[in-house]
C-alpha cells in the first residue's frame, strides 16, 4: 500500500504529491514549494517520516507545478524528470513566472535531470507508476498512473468536474481531447484521480459528471 501526503502550496494552490511505501522509499510528484513555510513543510515532513527520496516527478512543465524543485535539488540532489516536450517550459521557470504574476522570481533552477522514455516506468520501493503521455495542457503533459494502487496523478490534464486550460503556449484543445478520451477514459473506473489543483475524484464519477467526458 501506498501513503500519499498532499500539500497545496504556491499562489495557485497547486497539489504537490509525496508518494511512499513501506520501504520508505517515496517519490515527489509536482513540487510547487514557493514560500519559505511550504519549502520547510515538504523536507520536514521527509525527515519526520524517516522517507528517502528517489524521484522528483513533474506532471508538466508549467512553473507552479516545479517553483520547488530547487529545494529538492539542495536537500536530497534531485533533479526533476520530465518529458522532452516541456523543456522549453521548464527550464525557465522565473522568466514564465514573472510573465503570469508580474513579479521577479529571482533564484536559480537545475536543468531537468533526465527526460521520460517511451512507455516509461518509475519504480520506488515496492512500487510502480506507468508515465502516461497525455499532451494538451502542454505538449509534454503525462499522467502517472499506479494500477496496483488504482490511483492516477493526473496534473493539469484532468480535475474534479473540469479540464485544463489549453491556451498556454503549446497547448492544443484538439490533443486534450484525445488524451482524455484516449487515455484516461479508458483507465478502470474505480482509479482515484489526484490532480494539479482541487480535490481528488475518481475515473467513474468523471466519465459519469466531468462535461469534457461525457459530451
């Protein structure tokens, strides 16, 4: 079984995901750390868990999902992973940040430390999180998905009742649509959906409510 800690951290509330098994060995999906409280909160809640992180994950490139992969990069010296598509994304975090708040961001980020592989799996302790490629949001939106667990970290790609916005750089309605049909349709309909922003839900209650599915 799998423990996930969930924290909203950022401007925009955004889900940064802290995903462990009993090997304590844990994963970080979406770091967002922003404020000097939300960066303590993370690595305190590593260390009083006694986690060893192993992996720093990135659902996207977009910068409220990686304003924290600096910290993580300084407490346990890893660098985010993500897909090739939204390298141009993230590897200026405070030039995209200052062009949505108008304010500068004025810190230094490490390069992505590797990039996903066709049909890639992440492995941590006992378990495993099939990547998903699911562009629309932005052209290297993924989907981490843990069938063992039925549980999908979903990102921007899919909320509660809602989508993300396409209209980003990159963005295509067309390919979002085709990633939800696709991709996340067609997961089981017991999967719990843990997104970018909001509550969780689940794969049934989606395909059941969400007007983006069931058009």
């Amino acid at each position: 079984m799998i423990s996930i800690k969930t924290f909203a951290f950022n401007l925009l509330q955004e889900n940064t995901y802290v995903v462990s098994d009993d090997t304590l060995e844990c994963v970080i999906i979406d770091c967002g750390a922003y404020y000097d409280d939300e960066r303590r909160a993370i690595t305190d809640y590593i260390s009083s868990q006694g986690l060893k992180p192993v992996r720093l994950l990135a659902t996207h490139g977009h910068w409220d999902h990686n304003l924290g992969i600096d910290t993580i990069y300084q407490a346990y010296g890893l660098r985010v992973e993500a897909a090739k598509e939204d390298d141009f994304i993230i590897s200026d975090i405070p030039h995209n940040f200052q062009s949505i708040i108008g304010a500068p961001l004025r810190r230094e980020y490490p390069a992505v430390g590797r990039f996903f592989t066709p049909d890639e799996v992440i492995r941590f302790g006992h378990h495993s999180l099939q990547v998903l490629k699911t562009p629309g949001h932005s052209p290297g939106s993924v989907v981490f998905y843990c069938a063992e667990e039925h549980t999908a970290f979903t990102g921007d790609t899919l909320f509660r009742m809602s989508v993300g916005r396409t209209d980003f750089e990159g963005g295509s309605y067309t390919q979002l649509m085709s990633s939800l049909t696709n991709v996340l349709a067609k997961l089981p309909a017991d999967t719990v959906i843990l997104p970018g922003h909001g509550p969780q839900s689940t794969i049934a209650d989606e395909l059941r409510y969400n007007p983006y599915l069931t058009s």
